[in-house]
C-alpha cells in the first residue's frame, strides 16, 4: 500500500515550512499497550485505524515517547512501514519530556541537553525510522535553562535527526521567549505549537494564538473534542459511554462546568441543523480558525475517523459559529502539567 493524497482530503503548510500535512492528524495515544491505560488498543486492534486514516488521505501521525511507555512508537513505526514504505508520503512526529519510565527517573525525562539526546535516539529506534519529521518539546522545564534545550534541539536538526521542532502546552510568555532566543544565538526555531484548544477550552485565544499567527507558527491542537466531551459522550453524572471516558480522571477535572455542558448542548444543536455528529461540527468550528494546521484527533472506532474526515466538507455559518461560542465562560488555565 502506498499513500495517495485523496482529493476530499485538504492539505496545508507545516507552519510557514515547506512541508505539507493533511488537515487532520492521526494522535497515536490511543494505540499501543491496555497495560498502560485500560483504553489503549494492541497493536493488532490499532492497525485498521492507519489504514482508514490513509486511505483518507491522513499524512501527518503525531505520538511521544511516553504513550505506552514507548510502545506507542514502536507501533506507529512498525504498521506505517508496513503500510506505507515510502518514508517521504509520511509526517511522522513525537515527543520528548515525560520519558519512559513510571515513576519518573532522575535524568530520564526533562528537557536537559543530556535527556534530549537520549530520548530522540530511543524514539528513532523505537520508530524504526532515521528521522523525525517533527520533534516537540511536550512540556516546559523550569528547571533547564532554554538556552540548553534549544541548543541540543538544534544540534539534532543540524544532525539530520529531526526536520522541524514544535512545542507543546506553555505559557505564551515562554514559547515567546523560545522565538526571541533562537533567533539571538541564530538557533533553529519552533515551527508548531501543539496548545490544548477545543470549544470548551479557548483560553489559548488570549495569547497564544494571537503569537503563533504574528510569528507564523501553526497550531496543531491536542483534545480538539475535549477527550470525548464535545462528541456527546461524557455525562453530567460523571463519565461516559467509552471505556476512556468512564476512566479518564484527567477530563473530570478539566471539563465538567455548568457551561461546558452549555457549550456540548449548543455544538449538538448546530449539527443537528446540519444533519450530522456533534463531533464533526465541533472539529469544522475549529477548522474554521486561521491559526489551525491540523487538529490532532484520537480514535479508539473507526467511526471516530469517519467523523473527522467528515468534518472537513462542513460549512458553518457566522450564526452557526455564533451560537457554538456564546456560551462560553472563561477558564483557568488547564493542560499545561
């Protein structure tokens, strides 16, 4: 099987690179070890989820090494070999910070010079791969100087290990001082920012969007349904209808507001009017913003899938867009730990 892009599939630019990925990316922590988390499906009940996302015109598979332990990688990398030998169709990107090991180990995590190193030649080979398209820093250190972390990220673009570097959750104070670093010592830049963002949490839109459109970095989304919420499956009682939401304690603490629910209840009234998944309306919304690149959706059905690449042939309106934002209330912030 080789990739083929698929004309219902939209393509953009990785940030202002040259590379293009698929508007819709494939997160890959719901694929790896059930021993880590009673959700995550093996490896034989992940691999119909890479072939849907191919066949749909999907490019851009987005995991770290702490999924699974690591398994997670080793996973992604075997099935997307098998399935798609030619490394160049793929965007394949991972993450550093958490490490493998539970418990945490004194040096195995982190963003040190010595931890960065180690951790992108385990992802390589965990991945089976000589490069990583897109290699995130997962989390911000407090206790690394940037001027480390940035350096060794660069050595590894210089290198030949990874192609681009991209962020995850931080305060937009950081990330802008990552930019404003870079360019003083002429080191390689931060080209995405992967921001917890979705109808119910739009805290992001204070700062760090408005920084990413300034210096051209593109957003790539992690929870755009807000673990499930926003697809109608999460309940005011507590838990769900899939095995994740009914033990995924780290949603109840981020989304169970009175207007959360308000915001779940104006999405679903939306798709009704178009006739579809309160899921697809609520990615089409995001779809919508000009700081988005690709979200990064998880599926554990193959339906979920469906329904995200469902959503990019949805046209909302302004009163559409309207009625899904106006219930919003302002949130602490929440994703970065």
């Amino acid at each position: 099987m080789s990739f083929t892009p698929n004309p219902d599939m939209a393509y953009a630019r990785l940030g202002t690179t040259g590379t293009m990925v698929s508007r819709i990316c494939l997160g890959t922590m719901t694929y790896g070890s059930p021993e880590w988390r009673d959700w995550v499906l093996d490896e034989k009940a992940s691999r119909p989820f890479y072939e849907k996302a191919l066949a749909g015109g999907i490019n851009f598979f987005d995991t770290a090494d702490m999924y699974s332990n690591g398994v997670s990688e080793e996973v992604t990398g075997r099935i997307l070999k098998e399935l798609c030998p030619d490394r160049e169709d793929l965007v394949i990107a991972t993450k550093c910070y958490n490490g493998t090991h539970t418990p945490k180990r004194m040096n195995h995590w982190g963003l040190s010079r010595k931890h960065i190193l180690a951790a992108c030649d385990a992802s390589l080979r965990r991945l089976g791969t000589d490069y990583i398209d897109l290699y995130q820093i997962h989390r911000f250190d407090d206790n690394t100087p940037m001027e480390e972390t940035l350096t060794a990220l660069h050595d590894l673009v210089q290198a030949g290990k990874v192609r681009y570097l991209g962020a995850s959750s931080m305060h937009a104070w950081q990330f802008c001082k990552y930019l404003y670093l870079a360019d003083q010592f002429g080191l390689t830049r931060f080209v995405t920012m992967q921001g917890h963002y979705n109808l119910i949490y739009r805290e992001e839109e204070r700062e760090m969007i408005p920084l990413c459109l300034a210096e051209g970095i593109g957003c790539i989304p992690w929870s755009p349904l807000a673990r499930g919420f926003l697809a109608g499956n999460r309940h005011k009682t507590g838990g769900g209808e899939t095995t994740r939401a009914q033990s995924d304690d780290f949603a109840g603490k981020m989304y169970f507001a009175e207007s959360d629910f308000a915001v779940a209840e104006a999405n679903a009234q939306v798709a009704a009017k178009h006739g579809v998944k309160p899921a697809q309306t609520a990615l089409a919304w995001m779809l919508t913003k000009p700081a988005i690149t690709a979200p990064i959706i998880g599926a554990s059905k193959l339906t979920h899938l469906d329904d995200a690449l469902a959503a990019l042939k949805i046209e909302l309106t302004e009163e559409d867009i309207k009625t899904m934002e106006n219930p919003y209330t302002p949130h602490p912030v929440l994703g970065f730990a």
